[in-house]
C-alpha cells in the first residue's frame, strides 16, 4: 500500500485523545513510507493527520471541495491539493488516488465515506481493503450494526469480511495488507443474489 485514504472528522472534540490519536496515524503512516490522501482541510483530526504526516516527512495529498477551499479551511501545506466541484468527485478522487481506506473518529461526512466505500467494494466499483480505526471503542456500535446487518441478511455472506477493524493502527494495516477482494456483486450471478 502506497497510499491510504484516510477519513475522519474536520472536528476538534473536547476530549485532547482523538487530535493525538490523528497526530499519531499521520505520522506512523508516514513511517511507513504510506501517502496519506484526505479531505484537504487544516481544522479538527483532518489537520491533525495531515500534520503528522508532514512532520514525519510524508506525502499528503489533500482533495477538497470548493465551497469548502474558498473558506479559508483548505490546508495549503500540503504535498499536493486538489479543489473538485463537489462531494462525489471528491470521493472518487479518493478511490482514484489510494490504494485503500482508514477510518479513524469522525461524524456524519466520515461516515458517508466509509459506507461509500463499503458500498463501492461490495459492488466491485473497486477491490481496495476498507479500514476502520476502532481507537477508544469508538467504533463499537457501528461494527455490532455491521454485523448484524450481515445477520439478518442484509449482507451478503461474500461481503461480511468487508470491513476491516481493530483498535490498534499496527495491527489494521497488517489485516489490510492480507486482505484478498472478494467476489463483487457485478460478478455474482442471479442466485447468489
């Protein structure tokens, strides 16, 4: 994996863990000689991965929508930033740019890009291992939800070992980096369906 997208939240919460925890993935991910791609902004955890990256030496693509660059929070020290017209080909340029996804905390837009990526895998739009951070059991619900949306069937059988998780970073990249693709729904045939 050269390169990883990573999503989180544009938030500072209160609680000083989660700016660290951003701080920490940016700079271990640098590290390990993975570029970072992310939403391109300087505020919340997205700044906080961005410059942990940095400081470490690494590369840090940031894709960001207008609206958003011409509110002054688009991060201009970045490697390299992209401003595209919107949301979805933002989140295209993500899927173009990475060759995988990591979820750390973050709100309702880190959620709507990681099911997005969940969605895209599970339909074949790409083959690319899908991360989630569990740091602080932060994710604990989500992934009961996950599993029981792949319980009542919601879920194909092919598809429940989609998302990745743990709540250590080391150990989600090493789960990542053995991830073999499934077999997308575009390639399954009606009764599989």
């Amino acid at each position: 994996m050269n390169r990883l997208a990573v999503y989180c939240g544009s938030a500072s919460p209160e609680d000083p863990r989660y700016i660290q925890l951003a701080y920490d993935v940016g700079q271990a991910l640098a590290g390990r000689g993975i570029g970072v791609v992310y939403g391109g902004g300087r505020l919340g955890l997205m700044g906080a991965t961005a410059r942990g990256a940095l400081d470490a030496g690494g590369e840090v693509i940031g894709v960001i929508p207008d609206a958003l660059a011409n509110s002054e929070v688009a991060n201009h020290d970045c490697t390299e930033l992209y401003t595209v017209s919107g949301m979805h080909e933002r989140k295209q340029r993500f899927t173009d740019l990475s060759d995988g996804f990591v979820t750390i905390p973050g709100g309702v837009g880190t959620m709507d890009e990681l099911w997005e990526a969940m969605s895209w895998a599970q339909l074949g739009y790409h083959q690319k291992p899908v991360g989630l951070l569990n740091a602080f059991g932060f994710y604990d619900d989500l992934i009961a939800f996950n599993r029981r949306m792949a319980e009542v069937g919601f879920v194909r059988p092919a598809h429940r070992n989609i998302l990745i998780a743990d709540d250590d970073l080391g150990g989600l990249l090493s789960k990542m980096e053995a991830y073999r693709p499934h077999t997308p729904i575009f390639r399954m045939k009606a009764d599989d369906l």
